[in-house]
C-alpha cells in the first residue's frame, strides 16, 4: 500500500512543470469570471490574471495563451499570471529577434501623450514623436487605434523601448514602392496613374511613386491648345508607357497610343475633290480649323475661304462649334494635314471679271473698308476693287482715304484696270470728272502772282488755298524764316506760281514775290 502510494505521488510530481517567477509560459483558460479568468499552466495549482487582460476575442475555454509568472503562489496559494507582461516580453523578443533600426514595423497608436504618441508595436509600448508623426493638423479619430507602418529610429534593450517615425516610414515606402513600380514598368504597358500637375507643355502623372510625364502632343490625336483641355488636376486616367529612362527616372507617357490612329486610312476615307462637313474648332489668323471626326481636323486657309473677299481676321465670319462644308484640297497623312477650300464649292467670279468690268466702264459699289492706301469697294457679285487714295480728287491733299469717304458709302467709281491673274481691280473716283489741272496750268501760268489764304503749317513748308478745290504749296526754302515764324493758318499772303506739273496734279508757289 505504502509502495503504491509512493509511485502516485512520483508520477504526480513528474507530471507538475517546474516553472519559475519571472518566465513566461503557455497557459489554457479553465474557466472565465466576472472579474478574472482561471488559468491552468500544468502546476499544481491554477493562476488567476485580471480579465482586463485580455483581448475580447482571447476570452474562450480551452484556448491556448501566453503568460507571464508573476508569483508561483500568493496567500491563497494561487499562481499570479500577468497576460500583458507576456505579451510585451514576447512582443520584444519578437522584435529583438526580426528587426533592427531602420526596419519597418506596423503599430497602433494607443495614446496621444506630451511630445508625440505611445503605439502599441507587437504588445511593446514604443513612442512616436510629433516631429516624426506627419499626424499634424489630423484628427485623432483618424490616428488612434489605426494601423500604420513605422520605422524603428532607436531601440534601446535596457529600457525594452524603442523610438519611432511615420515620416521615415512614409519616405521608406515610397522608396520601396519606386523600386517595385520600376521593375513592373514596361514599354507598352497600360497603367493607371492621377494628374499631378499640369503646365502649358504636359500634364505630370503620379503612377504610384513614380512621375511620368504626359506630353501635350502624346494626350490626342486632335490638335488641343492647352493640357487642361484633357485632363484637370486630379483626375485618375490610365495611360501608356512609351519610353523609360531608369537612369534619368524619366518616364514617356502616351494617352492617345490607348486609341487607333485615325490617320491610318484617312487617304482612302477623304479623296481629294470631295465635299466635306465637320464642326469649326479653333479659328487662327491664318485661318479655320474644322474637325471632321474625332482625331481629324482640317484647314481653311484664309486665303480659300472667299474668291473676292478681303478677309483680315476669319473671326469675323466664323463662330467655334459652328458647321461648315468645304472641298478637300490635298491630303498628306504623313504630315497629318488636310487643306480644304470653301470657295472652291462656288463659281469663281473672276472668270469673267474682265468682261464685266471692262477698263473705262462705271460702276457702283460700296465702301466696306480702309488701308492707310486707298479704299476697298465691294461691287455686285462679291468682288472687291480698290481706290488708291490718289484717285479719290483731283486737287485734294489727303493724308487717309477717310478724310473724304465713309465706311459704307454708296458711290459710282470708274473701273481702271483689271488684274484677273492676282485678283485686283483699281478704281477712281476722280476719273468721273475731268481734269481740272490743264484749266489751272493755263489759267495760273508760271510767275503769276496772287493771294492766297493759309490752310496748314508743316515742318516742310505751307499749304495755301488758291481758290475752292485748288491748293498749293510753299516750300519753307521759297519762304524768309523770320516771315515764316510769323504765319499762322487764316492768314493771307501773296504768292508766286514757280512750278505747275500737271501730271502730278501740283502747282509749286514761293513766297518771294
């Protein structure tokens, strides 16, 4: 009986752990109370931990945990286990044990403290810096007890503390991330990426990490006068990759390399000669871009759009988003250019402009505008003639074609020549009435000497009226200088005729009588 007794109380002893304050070891929960959970660790007696110990999810019969030995036993001779110890001395080997400075940890931040924030880091307290947290100006809603990446700034083991920074890990991993983004890229691959900046040449697209550039040329195979007629800040679009440079860390991208060339069959969708709608784009001064698919557009020179037309600003004429039909000029699809013609859709009125208009005939038209020049005349059938301002009078002295028209004036001109080659037509006004010069040659013969009434003073002499429609000149050398200070227009001086072209149509005075 003795024997047996002995042999249970050996293989009772053998089957008790021999266990020791201060370790850590593995426990199973025999029963959960109110205000604290019952342990077995293998020992002859249970250990007791405080249920605030432990994680609602660890709070399950029969489940295997960690524990640290507090006491072996207390005044009730109970084991005192401590499930939080465990945790942050298995958290720290864990930590000594994988990581170093440097390394990349993930944590919770637990509590905002003075000078930064405690974050729980595999059971470990460590501590966040504000310097080193980028968590400024954020809400703590949005920071504590979240899940981020940190680096390990310091681990000091006496301590069992170490020191952390977002800010590193942030730069870290967008390092890490430009090496992985640098070894998926590839030439003609499709990525999605967000329009980081926009300047007058590109757009700046963020792949993630990695810049590339979107060049202007590269967004659309329709001419565009601006990145931002494509893209805004912002938006996610995903483009092609068309050159890498590892070295530089230059990236080509291309947008409209995701859609089919229009231009590839555009000789055998638009011949020349062929009629041709499409909506007005964009209007220069050289003259009207018109799109006539989405990737195709074509030009109206200003020079195509009227056969008599003066056109100065195709502005005028056109509106943006406005239809037109023209005729198709040429077509080059290696220079991705299209000429169209608007005139060439009606009868040139020039053909016949030369019978119509014979020289020496009269006609009517209107004055529809000005050059310092002469005047342009718009006659029937839409085409323009011209009046050198020295064929609007006979005797005038005029500086501007306006000090004797008026834009819109209705007048009757005689046709002086047509030019069918270059399109020009000259009129005169003048040629209406006869030439009054051979009067005047004969009627003021060389020395003749008469008074005539000052009408302007110029640099170069002064202007005097002989009578109506009659003006000559006084040259400042036909003149004495101290006579000259003293004129002023109004006034009458006698005058002496040295010189009458007419050809010119001139009669020359001196004030020398």
């Amino acid at each position: 009986m003795t024997m047996e007794r002995t042999e249970l109380e050996q293989l009772y002893n053998q089957s008790i752990k021999i266990i020791r304050d201060g370790e850590v070891i593995k426990g199973k929960i025999i029963s959960v109370m109110s205000k604290e959970v019952l342990v077995d660790v293998g020992f002859k007696s249970e250990g007791l931990v405080s249920i605030t110990e432990f994680a609602q999810e660890d709070l399950k019969v029969g489940k295997e945990l960690d524990f640290f030995i507090e006491s072996i036993e207390n005044d009730a001779g109970m084991i005192m286990l401590s499930r939080e110890k465990a945790l942050r001395i298995r958290g720290w080997d864990k930590i000594v044990k994988n990581s170093q400075e440097g390394d990349l940890v993930e944590g919770r931040p637990i509590k905002k403290v003075k000078g930064g924030f405690l974050v729980d880091v595999a059971g470990i307290e460590g501590f966040l810096p504000a310097s080193l947290s980028v968590f400024k100006g954020t809400p703590d809603k949005d920071v504590i007890n979240k899940i981020f990446n940190f680096k390990i700034v310091k681990i000091n083991n006496l301590r069992r503390s170490i020191i952390l920074s977002r800010r590193e890990a942030m730069q870290k991993e967008k390092e890490e991330a430009k090496v992985k983004i640098w070894q998926n890229l590839k030439i003609g691959g499709i990525y999605p990426g967000i329009v980081k900046a926009i300047t007058d040449f590109g757009a700046f697209i963020d792949l993630g990490g990695i810049d590339g550039l979107l060049h202007i040329t590269d967004m659309s195979w329709s001419k565009i006068s601006h990145p931002s007629e494509i893209v805004a800040l912002g938006n996610r679009i995903e483009v092609m990759v068309l050159n890498l440079d590892k070295d530089s860390g230059r990236v080509s991208l291309g947008l409209k390399q995701r859609f089919p060339d229009p231009w590839s069959d555009v000789q055998t969708k638009y011949g020349v000669g062929s009629k041709v709608k499409g909506k007005i784009v964009n209007i220069l001064p050289y003259g009207v871009f018109v799109e006539l698919e989405k990737g195709i557009e074509g030009l109206i020179h200003i020079s195509e759009i009227s056969w008599s037309k003066r056109i100065n600003n195709p502005g005028e004429m056109f509106a943006i988003g406005d239809m037109a039909e023209a005729l198709i000029l040429s077509v080059d699809k290696d220079s991705r250019r299209i000429s169209l013609s608007l005139k060439q859709l009606e009868q040139n009125p020039w053909q016949d402009a030369e019978s119509k208009y014979p020289a020496g005939s009269k006609a009517e038209g209107k004055v529809i505008g000005f050059t310092e020049y002469g005047a342009f005349v718009e006659l029937d059938n839409n085409i323009e003639g011209m009046i050198h301002v020295s064929d609007i009078s006979w005797t005038k002295r005029l500086s501007h074609p306006q000090d004797a028209l008026k834009k819109g004036q209705k007048l009757e001109v005689m046709v002086l020549s047509v030019d069918m080659q270059n399109r020009r037509i000259a009129l005169g006004l003048k040629q209406l009435q006869p030439n009054p010069w051979p009067e005047f040659a004969a009627k003021y013969p060389v020395d003749t000497v008469l008074e005539a009434e000052i009408i302007n003073l110029t640099d170069f002499g002064v202007f005097v009226k002989i009578e109506q429609d009659l003006e000559g000149l006084v040259h400042s050398s036909e003149i004495d200088n101290e006579k000259l200070a003293q004129l002023k227009v109004g006034d009458k001086i006698k005058v002496k005729a040295i010189k009458i072209d007419v050809e010119q149509g001139k009669i020359i005075l001196s004030g020398r009588c």
